[in-house]
C-alpha cells in the first residue's frame, strides 16, 4: 500500500482537519515547545495564560522572572523545565534577527540552527519547519511510528531522520500534503489506531497486517 493512498484513505475518513492551531508563526513555535510530553488542550492553557498577560512574545518571554514564566506555564506539565526551554528558545531566536531573517535560511541551515537550541529535539524542530516557516519537513512522532510499522512498512525501531527520509522520499516535497498527513496521522492514532488498536472500524484495517 502506498504512502498516497494511505493518506487519500485517511482523508477520505475524517476530513480535512485544518492544523496547526496557533494565530501567529511565534504562536506556532512556543506551541510545538509546550506540546513536549502533554496534551494540546493543556497546551492552550497555558499560551492563554500568556497572552492574558501580553507576554506571548519573545522579546516578553525572553525579560520574564523565570518562576512568573513557569506559573504562566504550568497547566502545560513540566513547567520549570519548559520555561528554560522556552527563554532558550526566544534569546536565540531574538539573537538570529526574529522571524523574518530565519525566514531566508534554506531549510537544512534552519534546521541546524533550531536543533542548536537546548531544549529543541528533531520533532520540535520540524513542528516549526513545517507549521511555522512552511517548509516541506514531514514529521515524525511515536504516532506515526506506530501506524506505519502495524501497517508493515516500516521497523519500528527505525532512527528518527531514516524515518522521516523515508517519507520525504516517498513522497513530493509538498508543504500542504505534509501537514495534513501529519494530523491525519495524530487523528487516526487517537481514534484507531491506538495502543491497543480498534481494528473493526479503522480505514485501512484491509491492507494491516496486524488487524484484527
């Protein structure tokens, strides 16, 4: 089964589903930091929180008490944690000219410099690549690991960049495609495809290997 139709299925089930949610790149970015290790609903809470105190900015972030930042983060777990990694994140990125001047770096030097961030993992840094500077990097998260090696087209023990070479590869550089695919992924995991998968309604149940 191919990559296309897999994604063709899955958009066929449940719809275009519109990611990422954030009003701004900025937004986009401090989201895909937060979203490390939680929930997106706890997420919101906490960019709600920054915003009802104007601080969802870097250069805010970046003069913000660190246990102010943390309050304010909270809701979104790990907290102490996340507000380093979050003024981490605004000092380089204010350090490297903010938006507009990261916008022009070809998307592997941009990479680079994200991945240089304490606290910026592969999937962090291609959250941002994809949703926030729209570039054609498909991402990759335990959701996807796991649909892809049940579906048998993968090992699940792959490493992080073969995989996402893997769909790179396969598919066209396509930054519209990309974030689709990705949500269609996270959606289906969470309805489907799960830890212990619901085989008899799932879309692509007659090409897995492991339905049941």
């Amino acid at each position: 089964m191919s990559l296309q139709r897999i994604f063709d299925d899955l958009l066929a089930a449940y719809g275009p589903q519109h990611w990422w949610p954030g009003d701004t790149p900025f937004e986009v970015m401090v989201g895909a930091i937060l979203t490390q290790n939680t929930a997106w609903g706890n997420v919101e809470k906490a960019i709600a929180n920054l915003k009802e105190n104007n601080a969802l900015s870097a250069e805010a972030i970046d003069a913000c008490e660190h246990d102010r930042l943390a309050a304010w983060l909270k809701p979104s777990g790990y907290f102490n944690i996340k507000a380093i990694r979050l003024q981490n994140y605004c000092r380089w990125y204010l350090a490297q000219g903010g938006f507009e001047a990261l916008s022009q770096r070809p998307t592997g030097e941009l990479r680079h410099g994200l991945l240089s961030v304490n606290g910026v993992g592969p999937e962090t840094a291609d959250d941002m690549l994809l949703y926030a500077f729209e570039r054609p990097v498909f991402v990759i998260d335990a959701y996807t690991r796991r649909l892809f090696s049940r579906l048998g087209l993968v090992d699940e023990k792959l490493g992080y960049e073969a995989l996402r070479s893997f769909f790179e590869t396969a598919l066209p550089a396509d930054v519209a495609l990309f974030n689709e695919y990705h949500a269609l992924i996270v959606r289906h995991a969470k309805e489907a495809c799960r830890k212990r998968p619901l085989c008899e309604p799932c879309p692509l149940g007659p090409a897995c290997p492991g339905a049941g």
